[in-house]
C-alpha cells in the first residue's frame, strides 16, 4: 500500500504541474544539463514571471541549481537531483534583472558549476 500511495503522490505532482507529457520537459522549459562541473547552457534568458526549468543531471554527483540577485541574495534553489535524474524546477516570480545561477554543493561554483541568468 505504501508504494501505492507514494506513486498517486507523484502523479497528483505532476498533474499539478499543468501536464506535458509526463515523462519528457514540461512545455516552454528551459532544458539544463548539469555535470562536473557546469550547466549547459550556462548562459540562460528567460521572460519575467513563472520560469520552468527541466534539470537533467548527466554527472555521477549531485547537483542543484540555485539563483542568486544582482545584490548576492538568493532568490530560488531547486531540489537536489541525484546522479542520471531529471527534476522539473519552477521559479514562481522572478522579476527582470541579471542573476547569477550556480550549484550549491560544496566547491561546485568554484570549479565552475555557475552561469548567467537574464530575465526580460
Ligand atoms: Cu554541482
């Protein structure tokens, strides 16, 4: 029953998440893949608003992707996504500016897990 009710849980989260197809990027995503150590792309624009990114882990580490302002304030960190995993992040608000992204994980930014987000 547990795995069952586990598996209902995942599927109401991803009807919640306006659909697609399920299995792939939700629509109007913006793909990046995250290896040791960068994003590719590693320079993103996006228009202001909901920004939906589609995380594909292709390292053999952990990796996260995390926004940070103009003024070094962090304004969204997306769940942690395990080695050979996707995960759907969505910035609910984000105003226009220059951010910068980077990985949280320790010394990731530092060996150049980090890039440029522009928003419109
Ligand atoms: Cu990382």
């Amino acid at each position: 029953m547990r795995a069952l009710a586990v598996g209902l849980a995942a599927v109401a989260l991803l009807a919640g998440c306006g659909g697609g197809s399920g299995s792939g990027a939700p629509a109007g995503s913006i793909q990046v893949t995250m290896t040791e150590f960068k994003f590719d792309p590693a320079t993103i624009t996006a228009a202001h608003g909901k920004v939906v990114f589609w995380l594909i882990n292709s390292g053999t580490t952990q990796h996260d992707l995390a926004i940070r302002d103009s003024g070094g304030t962090r304004v969204a960190t997306s769940e942690l996504v395990s080695a050979g995993d996707t995960m759907e992040f969505d910035v609910n608000e984000i105003a226009a500016g220059t951010y910068a992204i980077f990985c949280t994980q320790q010394g990731h930014e530092g060996s150049g897990m980090k890039g440029t987000l522009t928003v419109t």
